[in-house]
C-alpha cells in the first residue's frame, strides 16, 4: 500500500504469531499502521523502512481493511492498537507472560499497569518507565535498556506515537532482549481511562478519525485534515495505474529483528 507492506491478518492471528516468537525466543518488532504511518512514510524514505522491517506491520484504520479486501485478501480485518491490546493482555494473563509499558504521559503506564491487573486478575507486570519529553542522554539510553532487559518481559508495550515509537523499536531492536515490541501509541491513554474511545459503529465505520477530531482539534487537525486527502490522492493513483509504488522486500535494508 503506496511501498508499504501491510500484514493480511486479523487479531487473532497476530496473537497467535506473536506468541509463537515469544515461546521461540525471537525478536521482533510489531508496527500498528494506519493512513497517518503510510502518509509519514511517504514523507521519509527510512520511516518507510522501518515499517516494511517489522514482523508484522498490522492493518490499524478500516482504509487498510478495505484496501485489502479489494485486492481478494478476504481473510483481512482491523488489528487496531487497542484491540490487540486487550486480545494480547488476556493471553498474556493466561500463558503467564511479562509485560512491560514503555510511554505515555505523566503516570500513564502505571496506571495502565494497573488496570490491566483489575482486569485480568493473572496479568504479570515487568515494569513501567515514562520517559521524558526531551531526548534521553546516551547514559539514561543505557540505563532504561538495561532495565527493560533486567525485568525479563516478554512484550514490551512502547506508547509514543507515530512515528516516534517505530524510530525507538527500530533503533532499539539489537539491544533490547525482549521477544517483541508492539507500538500502540493511544492505546496507553484509551485504556488508562485518559482519553474516551470512539464507539464501536464509528471505528467500524471508518469515521473514527473525525470523532478523534472532533475531540482534540488542536492536536489532530493537521494529521487528519492533510493527511487523509492525500492518502486518497495517491491511493487513487496506485489503484488506476497512474503511480507505481513498489515494495521494497525488507532483505534490501538488512535482515528482520
């Protein structure tokens, strides 16, 4: 989709592979894609390959479910950050797994640790660590690696945000030991309780970017109002054959992580 891959997946599928690495010991990151991820990377060619580096690049907003079912890949459906959330948790709880929230604001991942202990009376927690706004140092870079690695998590929550939290996966993908990474930006103040979700009918109606919006407009506007126009601009190019997009195979960039 416009050189970005997209996995032909649903959630339980992705949590069936994800768990797979977990009990094979290998390392990988999780990117969660939708139109605001395939518009950055059309902006940023190493954006670009770090989405098409990870182990599973899901469909998050319905425009990749749609895009997908219109080129016969009927076994598509949503993973949507949140959703995976939830359908992981539970899983976790159940196989005993470790998790660790990385992101968020101010007391966000700890109180997201929390509630996923409330609901899922067997749910583990690794650790949680809020970074800072500004840039960690080389040292304070160390130090938080050496504690996610110490903690001996299975999932690594990371909540910063497109395109923030693929960058720090990407680039920390060699040195933390952890089995997978998952970026699922909102998903930390959706389940926190910060921030409200959109109703179910409005996510499955692919209208969930104007309720966001219309919620935060100040933060939003430019995302979704820029955005969105342009991805159909180009979409419409790709799908007319007016615009070749070509996917790039990840092995181009080097091995997966």
């Amino acid at each position: 989709m416009l050189g970005v891959g997209i996995s032909v997946i649903d959630v339980p599928t992705a949590v069936n592979t994800i768990d797979s690495w977990i009990t094979s010991k290998q390392r990988y990151y999780v990117c969660v894609t939708g139109v605001h991820g395939i518009m950055e990377a059309q902006r940023d060619e190493s954006f670009k390959r770090i989405l098409n580096m990870a182990g599973l690049n899901t469909p998050d907003g319905m425009p990749m479910v749609w895009l997908g079912r219109l080129h016969r890949h009927s076994e598509i459906d949503r993973v949507y950050g949140p959703d995976l959330m939830l359908a992981l948790c539970a899983h976790a709880a159940r196989k005993g797994y470790r998790s660790f929230f990385y992101g968020g604001g101010e007391g966000v991942a700890q109180e997201l640790a929390t509630r996923m202990r409330q609901r899922f009376p067997q749910f583990r927690v690794a650790g949680t660590y809020t970074p800072p706004f500004r840039q960690l140092t080389e040292a304070e870079d160390r130090e938080i690696v050496e504690r996610i690695n110490k903690s001996k998590a299975d999932i690594l929550w990371v909540g910063l945000g497109t395109a923030k939290q693929e960058r720090w996966m990407a680039l920390h993908a060699g040195r933390i030991e952890v089995p997978v990474m998952i970026g699922v930006g909102a998903a930390f103040d959706f389940h926190a309780g910060r921030v409200k979700q959109a109703p179910q009918w409005v996510q499955r109606s692919g209208m969930e970017w104007l309720y966001r919006l219309f919620k935060e407009p100040a933060r939003l506007w430019r995302r979704y109002l820029i955005n969105n126009p342009l991805f159909l601009f180009h979409i419409f190019q790709q799908l007319l054959g007016l615009k070749t997009y070509p996917l790039i195979p990840y092995t181009t960039y080097g091995r997966r992580v």
